[in-house]
C-alpha cells in the first residue's frame, strides 16, 4: 500500500512539473528550457507576496500566477520569437534564460533552506493503513483537476480548438487564419502557469530552493521524452511509469537513485523508441 500511494502522489507530482514543458512544445514546437525557472520563480514570487506584502495565502498565488504567465509570454515575443524554427538556437537561448534567472535568484540573495511556502491543509489521514497529509492529497486532486480541465480546454472551447490545430498542423492553422506566433506566444503564457501551479502546490512539501529548478527542468525532460514529444496524454503515462520507477527504486535500492532512474528512462527511450511512447513522429524521420 505504501509502494501504491507514494507511487501515486510521486507520479502525479511528476504529472504537474512535465505539464507545461509538453503543452508548450505541442503547440508551438519549441523546447522551453526556462522551464525550471519559471517553476522556482513562481515559487520565490509567492514567498514575496506573502511575507514581505503581507497578501493572503490565495491571492498571493493567484497573483504568482499570472506574473508567471506574464513573463513566460514576454520570454517568446522579444526572444524567442526570433529563433524560432532554429532549433539548437531554440535550446540554447531558452536555457540561456533559465540559466540567467536562477542563478540571478542566488546572486540575489535567494539561497538556503529559508524560504518556504506553508500547506494549504494542516492534519492528515490513513489511506489503507498508510499516513498521508491533506496536502498531498489536494495535490493529487489538483493535478487531477488540471488535466482533466485542460483536456476540455482544448477539445470544447474556441481558443483551445485553435491551439490544438495549430499542435497538429501549423500550416493548415494558417490558412484557417490562425495567427501562429501568437498562439505560441499564448502557449509560453499556458506553459508558465502551469509550472507556477506545479510550484505553488509541490514547493509548500519543502523548502524553495534554487537547485530545485535544475530537478525539475531534468523531470520534465524525461517525462515528455518517454511520453513523447508533442503528446500531453504521453507525458501523463509516462510520469506514472516514471513515478512508480523512482518509488520503488527508493524502496529496495536508496533514495539518492531517484534521478538515476529519470536519466536511464531518457537513454533507454531514445534507445529503443526514439518517437517514445505516444510521440506522432515516426522513427526513421527521426533517425533522418
């Protein structure tokens, strides 16, 4: 039951930092390496509202949220926006920018084990035996919510219509009038927010540290290479194959293996299905 439930929350955590990195790459095609950033920026943003401007808990994160989204926005109209369609260049200067922002954070000052976000519950319960706080639970319920309502975003709404014509065919999306550069530009805002959700409901677990958005950028990485690249609903399996991988290997082999295992699941993906598990590309093309 513990390898059941701790499986469960871990993979759902997973879930949550990779949403964003494979919504933005489905849509408009470009590898957001800023992606941990924004994560740890979110999370640092929410700190600051809530204790040095005194908002409450709600508002300050809502708050984060859209600074998030804001920036992720600004991030693909002054440069990404230039790069586009090169992709080494697309990799180096997303990462350039994630790269400026932690390690900006730590020259800042934002360092130590002294920033942290509190629950949204206090107390816990008993899943079948196993102890399990309110929050994790929320965070399941959460990340449950988010796909579920992102999965109605982009099937029964006009906006999420056109973003997900402009993920399964860009030139078909411009003929029907779809403004492509502004529907990645509203995928960098949708992926930032939801790496900001991921922050502000996995964060509250321990404590906001710069070094957590280099894990993150790792994770995600591996849950929509195993998943497949362009494909939401890979990413989600993958990060329960990944998930269940990490908790048992901190059951029989140790703890410190977690990341091993994310790095053996990209080398062992591109080893033996490069497209991975739901990707559309096709093999060959790949190899080509």
């Amino acid at each position: 039951m513990e390898i059941l439930v701790y499986g469960t929350i871990n993979s759902i955590s997973l879930a949550l930092m990779g949403l964003g990195f494979a919504m933005v790459y489905g849509i408009s095609r470009v590898p957001n390496f800023a992606h941990g950033a924004l994560y740890i920026i979110c999370g640092f943003v929410t700190w600051i509202l809530l204790r040095k401007a005194g908002l409450p808990y709600i508002p300050a994160v809502f708050l984060s949220l859209g600074i998030n989204g804001i920036l992720g926005m600004l991030m693909y109209r002054f440069i990404l926006i230039r790069v586009r369609g090169m992709n080494i260049s697309e990799i180096i200067s997303s990462y350039a920018m994630g790269l400026a922002i932690l390690e900006g954070l730590r020259y800042g000052g934002f360092r130590g084990m002294t920033y942290t976000l509190p629950v949204f519950m206090e107390g816990s319960i008993s899943l079948g035996g196993v102890p399990v706080d309110f929050h994790r639970i929320l965070m399941m319920v959460i990340g449950l919510l988010l796909i579920a309502g992102l999965w109605f975003f982009t099937h029964y709404t006009r906006l999420g219509l056109a973003l997900q014509g402009m993920a399964q065919d860009e030139r078909a999306a411009l003929m029907l009038g779809i403004d492509s550069d502004f529907m990645a530009m509203l995928s960098m805002g949708f992926g930032a927010v939801l790496a900001g959700v991921a922050a502000v409901t996995i964060l509250p677990l321990g404590n906001i540290v710069v070094e957590s958005g280099y894990h993150v950028l790792i994770m995600s990485i591996a849950v929509c290479i195993v998943g497949g690249l362009g494909s939401w609903m890979g990413a989600f399996v993958a990060a329960f194959i990944i998930g269940y991988a990490q908790i048992l290997t901190v059951v029989f082999i140790g703890s410190h293996f977690q990341m091993v295992v994310a790095i053996l699941a990209i080398i062992l993906t591109l080893i033996l299905k490069p497209s991975g598990l739901f990707g559309q590309q096709k093999e060959l093309e790949e190899r080509v």
